[in-house]
C-alpha cells in the first residue's frame, strides 16, 4: 500500500502564477530515486581520485628526468590512493548499516568505555594542534549497542570537532541521564557551521564548504554513517551551531533496560 505523494510546484510563467501538479510519486519511486542518486554520488566521488591518478602516472614518464618531480607526483599519487580507500572505507560501513539489524544482536555496554576508546583513537590529532579533549558529565551509563559501530559514530563526531576547530581549543564531551534517555553532546568551538546548511550535514556526501576541507579533504560520509550508526541503535542525533562560535551534536540514546520505549514515548 504504497503511499502516493502529490508533489505540488510553483512555477512562475511571466508576471502570473502557474501551479504545476508535477508528479505522483509513490515511496518507492522515492527510494529508487534516493539509490540512484546515491550511485551518481558515488560514481564521482570514485571518479575525481582515480582520474588524479590516472593523469599523475601518465605525467610520471615524461618527468623521469627530474627526480624531484616525480617524487611530488609518487607523493600526490599516495594522497589520492589513501582518499580513494577512505572514500571505498565509508561507503561499504554504509552500506553494511543499511543492512543490519543492531538492536537484534545488541549487548549491554557501559558508555565510559565506549567514549575513552573514541577519546583515544583522536588524542594524537588533537595533541598535534594543542587541543584538549574534556570528558565529564554523569558516568556509569549503559546502552544496549554495538560497541564498534557506536565507537565509530562518537570517534567521527569527534573527529570532525578536531578537523573544523582552531589550533588550541577545546572539545567537550559530556554525557546526560534523563528519564531513560542517555544524551551524549560534543561541543566545539570551532568555525561553525551556516544555518541554512544545518540540516543537510547528515545527508551522504554533503560538505558545507569544498575550501574548508583540509588537505585530505573529507567525504562527506562521515555525518551520515554517524546518523546511521544512532539510528540503528534507536536514537536519535541533532545538531546545534553557531557560526564562528562552534557546534555541538547531540545524540540521544535509548537507557539500556529501557529499550527503545523511552525515546519513542517522548517523540509521541
Ligand atoms: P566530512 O568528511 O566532509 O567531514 P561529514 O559528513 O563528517 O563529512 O560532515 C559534513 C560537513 O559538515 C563537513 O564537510 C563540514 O563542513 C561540516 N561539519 C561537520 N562537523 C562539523 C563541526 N564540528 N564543525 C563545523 N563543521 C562541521
């Protein structure tokens, strides 16, 4: 019992309004458009560093007079074969999320652990630039989860905090306890992110800025594996920014015990 969608535009024809009945599409007309897409997306994220490659190597011949050059060249091609495997990386962890079933095979797990091992996993990126990651908040906190894909989603948010935040500042983590729900916050104060761009982070590929990432350069993945990752896990995850001041992402976690019944009691 498909859902039929009657999507209504607005197409403005000289000085008068013309409404336009543009489509009927149906839910799964939507997903079939949404997989095609993400193909498309894929399919040039894939093409950019391979074409690098490609035009690297076929300049590496000519150059093999001038050792420097072809060092440059050996180097960039390490740069775009790294970003091809971390772009291959995300995209399979996708689509692996998209096909499993988390909560059926979840364990109890304390959240202490969870975020000193994604504490970890970022300490030297964050010691490099000067910067202190602060944990606090209420402790002995458990989820019912998996213990990799959570650590993943809070070691990307972490991670991101890092990437788009000044030399020497702060990253706070902090957990919150209320009425069954587990709130986990990172909040930076880095360069923010603009509001009309807010809601789109999570999207799959989606990146505020192409100047802002650095010499890597991000996916645009990250986010929405994240987005994923929590979903799985029956929460939720929201974001707050103020441009120039920093961001904060929130995810919101059902207690263990509490199944997902506290979260979805609220939302209704
Ligand atoms: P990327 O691999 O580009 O970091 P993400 O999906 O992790 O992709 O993030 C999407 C975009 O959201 C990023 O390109 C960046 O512009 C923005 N973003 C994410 N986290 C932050 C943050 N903590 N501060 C500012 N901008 C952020």
């Amino acid at each position: 019992e498909a859902l039929i969608h009657l999507d209504v535009r607005v197409a403005r024809l000289g000085s008068r309004y013309v409404m336009v009945l543009a489509d009927d599409r149906t839910d799964s007309y939507r997903l079939e458009e949404t997989r095609r897409d993400f193909i498309a997306n894929i399919s040039h994220e894939l093409k950019t560093p391979i074409g690098a490659i490609s035009l690297l190597a076929e300049a590496l011949e000519p150059a093999s007079d001038d050792p420097e050059q072809v060092r440059r060249f050996a180097r960039r091609m390490g740069t775009e074969a790294t970003r091809l495997s971390q772009i291959t990386r995300e995209i399979i962890e996708l689509s692996r999320l998209q096909a499993t079933d988390v909560l059926s095979t979840a364990k109890r797990l304390d959240l202490d652990g969870i975020i000193s091992t994604a504490v970890d996993q970022n300490h030297v990126a964050a010691d490099a630039r000067g910067m202190t990651l602060a944990v606090g908040g209420k402790k002995h906190v458990a989820v019912d989860g998996d213990e990799t894909l959570l650590t993943l989603a809070i070691n990307n948010l972490i991670a991101n905090a890092i990437q788009y935040s000044p030399d020497g500042s702060r990253i706070g983590i902090g957990v919150r306890l209320e009425e069954g729900v587990v709130e986990l916050s990172i909040t930076d104060q880095g360069i923010g992110i603009p509001e009309d761009d807010l809601p789109r982070v999570f999207e799959r590929f989606f990146r505020v800025d192409q100047a802002r990432s650095r010499n890597t350069g991000g996916t645009g993945l990250g986010l929405s594996i994240v987005k994923h990752v929590v979903q799985n896990h029956g929460g939720d995850i929201r974001a707050w920014s103020q441009m120039g001041q920093g961001s904060t992402f929130t995810i919101r976690l059902p207690e263990a015990s509490n199944s997902a019944a506290a979260l979805q009691g609220e939302k209704r």
